[in-house]
C-alpha cells in the first residue's frame, strides 16, 4: 500500500515537472519580444497621420482589414509564407514592417509564429507585430481604427 | 369623469404603445435575438426568423477555430438526436451555423469534410460581418439558443451544458 501511494505521489510530482516545463517553453518559445508588440492605438495614429512615415504592413491572416495593408493570407500554411518570403526578399532589411493576424488571441493563432519567425530568420531589424490580444474585431474595428475599403 | 376616461384612453394607449416597443432585440436572455439575413455556399438566402416554430442554435464559428471546429463532432450529434425533437417552446431543432470566414473555398471544403448537413450561411465578411457587430461577439466559439419565437434561452454554452440546456425544453 505504502509503496502504490510513493509511485502515485513521484508520478504526480513527474507529471506535474513535465506540464510546468512544457507550459514555461511554450512562453519562451515565442519569437518576439514584448518590445516588439505595437499597440493598436499607435499604428492608428501613424495611419490617420499622411505626414508620418508609413510601415508596410503585411495581413497574414484571414482577411486584409487594417487599412493599407498587404493581404498575404494564412501563413499557417506553406503557400502564403512562400509568399511572403518573396515579398520580403526585395525589401531592404531595415524596412518598417508590420504583421497582423487577429483571428484569435496570439495563444490559439497558428499563423503569427511562422511569419515573425520567417521576419527573423532573414535579419530584419525593423519589424513589429500589432498587438491584437483579443482579435481584429474587439481590438481594432470596434475601436474604429482605420480599415481597408 | 370626463377627464379619467382621457387618462385611462391616454394610459391604455401607453400600454399598447409599449407592449408594442416592448419587444427588446439584444443578446439578453428572453430577448428577441436580432434577425439575420446571410447566404448559403449555393447562394441562398436564409433568414433566422424563417426557422419559427423550431428551436435554433445559432452557431457562431470559423474554420480557423479549432475549438469551433472540434466543436462541429458534437453539434452533428446533438443534431441527429434532437433534430425531430418536440420542445415545450418549439417542435424540432435546427442549428443556423454562420460562419465568419473571408473566402468561400475553406468553409466549403470543411462543410463536406464534416459532412455538415445542417444550416450553413456566410457574408464571406469574417470579423466585419454586422452580424458580429449586432450580436457582440467577442469571441469564437459563441452560440446563442432560441425558442421557437425567437427569444434567447441561452448563450454561449457548449458541450454537456448545451446539451442540458437542450433537454430542458424537451417535452417528455
């Protein structure tokens, strides 16, 4: 009996060793800094001012709805990334860039990874991803930010 | 006597005067939940008030969901179970899933994958869609149960809730 309660008990301590470690790396793993999030409010100011220098900003969800913005489409799959590559190539590496998905909260989305990752991986030293913690919707229409035609 | 048959003509007017407006559309329960209007992938037009007489989940949801598509498994069954169903406030079920997607391809696809065979609608509009707007969605998955007139009985409940709420107004 003695025994059976050790095993549950150095089971329960290694499951939850495991869990803990699996949920920190998967904070860790994410690739951008916090220096790197935009709030909303601001790209709204730099989009609502023509005398500002504007970024170039890429959709890499489900629809271009920030105004100006590049639709490059999900880049959860293959396609859209190459896409984005692509365009990314011809940019000289200190381009203002901006990402945005803003289907669902960056925890579920499976397409803001893939491209900060792609912005990464080719030294670009000036991008950011626009702060949507919730989704497009809650965070950029109902506030009435400035939206594609 | 003169002047009270004016105020009760005045007050029995206010009264229908606000049995009529007394009809609050807005996602409050026992509301009357706001109409909509949208298409099918076949380009059909299906309204919500056409399903009266039926309960109705109106399903929320999106292909890149993945709990809303998890979520689909479930809707398929409770729809088979309960589609023929007699409720104390409606006779059938029928779920009035609305997609917030932007293009046509992926929801149809997953619609066949799923071998979705109930109600499908989209304004192909995704988080633009007024329909977001009129019923407030903050986010997906988000559901909203009526009765057969039309009023809210419940909101975002999924799995065994759902399914309660469901048999709840079940006639045994």
């Amino acid at each position: 009996m003695k025994t059976k309660s050790l095993t549950f008990l150095l089971l329960l301590v290694v499951t939850s060793v495991f869990a803990t470690t699996e949920f920190s790396c998967q904070g860790q793993s994410d690739p951008w800094t916090p220096q790197q999030l935009l709030a909303p409010a601001d790209l709204a100011k730099v989009l609502n001012n023509p005398k500002a220098a504007q970024p170039i900003i890429y959709s890499i969800g489900m629809q271009a709805i920030v105004k100006g913005s590049i639709d490059i489409g999900p880049t959860m799959r293959a396609e859209n990334l190459n896409t984005l590559k692509q365009k990314l190539g011809k940019l000289p590496k200190n381009s203002q860039i901006v990402v945005y998905c803003g289907c669902c909260p960056f925890s579920r989305c499976p397409n803001v990874r893939p491209a900060m990752e792609l912005l990464k991986s080719m030294q670009f030293t000036n991008y950011k991803l626009l702060n949507l913690p919730q989704n497009v919707k809650v965070d950029w229409i109902d506030k009435g930010y400035p939206m594609s035609e | 006597m003169r002047i009270f048959a004016l105020a009760f003509a005045l007050l029995l007017m206010g009264g229908i005067h606000s049995a009529l407006m007394a009809q609050p559309t807005g996602l409050v329960l026992g509301n009357k939940s706001p109409e909509i209007k949208l298409t099918t992938t076949k380009g059909d037009t299906i309204t919500l008030s056409s399903l009266k007489g039926k309960l109705v989940l109106i399903d929320f949801w999106g292909t890149w969901c993945a709990p809303c598509v998890e979520e689909q498994v479930d809707l398929a069954r409770l729809y088979k179970k309960y589609k023929l169903a007699s409720f104390t406030n409606g006779k059938g079920f029928e779920i009035y899933g609305v997609a917030l997607e932007a293009k046509k391809p992926n929801w149809e696809t997953l619609i066949t994958k799923n071998k979705i065979n109930w109600i499908q609608v989209s304004d192909l509009k995704f988080w633009r869609s007024p329909v977001a707007k009129a019923y407030n969605i903050q986010e997906l998955p988000f559901n909203v149960l009526i009765d057969g007139k039309g009023f809210i009985l419940a909101k975002n409940l999924h799995g065994k809730e759902l399914e309660m709420e469901i048999g709840k107004n079940l006639i045994k």
